[in-house]
C-alpha cells in the first residue's frame, strides 16, 4: 500500500516495530544533562511559537488570510528529521483528499525524538511546508530541527528556562522549526511571509525558520 500510495522511505524504519527500542533508548540520553539539542531548542523558543495571550504581543499582525483553494493536484513533501536521520518523501495529498498511510508516515518522522510520542500533525502545515517548497525551487528535504514537542519535554524546557512557551503550538502538532540546504535561510523566512500564513519565526544564530498554523504573525530570535 505504501508504493501504491507513492510512499518512499529513505533510512525510514518508521513504520516497522523494530524502531521502538533504538527509540526508547534515544529518548533516554536525550533527557542527560549534556544535551546541544536542548540548548538549541532553549535559544530558540521564545515565548512568541506559542499561543496567546501567555505568549508575547505578536508583531506585525496581519488578518488571517483566505481560505486556501481547494485543488485535486498531488502535493509532495520532502523531509529529514535531523536526530534520527529518518528522511521521507510522500504523495500525501491526492485525488482531492489527503493520504492516510503518508499522513501516519510523516507524523512519525516529526514525533518527540526524546521521548518517542508521536502526535498527529495538522496537514494545513504539510500545505504551508509544500508551498514554501515551491515558492523556494527546492530541491532538497526540509531539514526538521523541531516538530512535535510532547507535555514532558516541553515541561523539562519550561523548568530549564522561563523563556519556554507553556503552550507552545509544537504541542499540538501545529509548528514545525525548518531549514533548507540549498535556500539561504532568509530566502526561507521571506518565502513563509509571503505566504501570508500563521506565525513565521526567524532564527539566523541558531539557522532554522519556526512556521506554524496559529494567528499571522512574526518575530526575530536568535
């Protein structure tokens, strides 16, 4: 079904049992106290990725745009989760509706690496991923620094710093932290703008581009 559905797994093992140990023991170290990801993911959430009003006033609102046309055409999506080194390219919508099995396969890629919980994503951000890959002339899988983040890890980033969202849209499926190999990252922040779609957060530092399907809105961290 999965070549059927145009499914194509690289390095995947997503869907097999065989990945719920190397998983498990990965969520393990990643809770340790020397931990760059974490650092990573600590300079890069600011209160802004989250929903208001515990986050910050959002900067250079803009009203939410229309609804997007409906179109039957295939999207594709080109992904690389950067911890598991899982890469997968999908057909996920088809024929007027989304995939269901390239849907559950692209969930699985941007579950919580640290602890393994995988959460339904909201396919309106496959949509933005997709038209930002078309905006940009990619050729390349979207680098995913962060998708899902579960209640533990967000709560563990929450007590590190008070700088973490209590309620960060990651939680709920409905961001996604980015970067393009061949797109300069401000080519990328630019592109989601234009877009005129959710929340854009620009991250020149720490290289990645937050996106996500909450209010319109933007913002600079580092």
């Amino acid at each position: 079904m999965i070549e059927r559905r145009k499914l194509l797994g690289m390095g995947l093992g997503v869907l097999g049992a065989s990945v719920v140990g190397p998983v498990a023991a990965l969520a393990q170290a990643k809770f340790s106290d020397s931990d760059p990801i974490g650092d990573l993911l600590l300079r890069q959430s600011q209160q802004a990725e989250g929903l208001p009003p515990e986050g910050l006033a959002p900067t250079a609102a803009a009203p939410a745009p229309p609804p997007r046309p409906v179109s039957a055409a295939p999207r594709w999506l080109k992904l690389h989760n950067i911890h598991t080194e899982e890469k997968l390219e999908a057909v996920y919508f088809e024929n007027g509706d989304y995939v269901p099995d390239a849907v559950q396969a692209l969930d699985k890629v941007l579950r919580d690496y640290r602890t393994g919980d995988v959460h339904p994503m909201n396919p309106r951000l496959f949509d933005t991923l997709a038209d930002l890959a078309g905006k940009t002339e990619t050729k390349a899988h979207f680098q995913v620094i962060s998708g899902y983040r579960s209640p533990k890890t967000n709560a563990m980033l929450h007590e590190r710093s008070g700088e973490v969202a209590k309620r960060s849209l990651h939680m709920d499926g409905k961001a996604i932290d980015i970067y393009l190999e061949d797109v300069a990252l401000d080519r990328v922040r630019a592109a989601a703008l234009d877009l005129g779609r959710g929340g854009v957060g620009y991250y020149p530092t720490s290289n990645f581009v937050h996106v996500d399907v909450g209010p319109v809105r933007r913002w600079v961290g580092s």
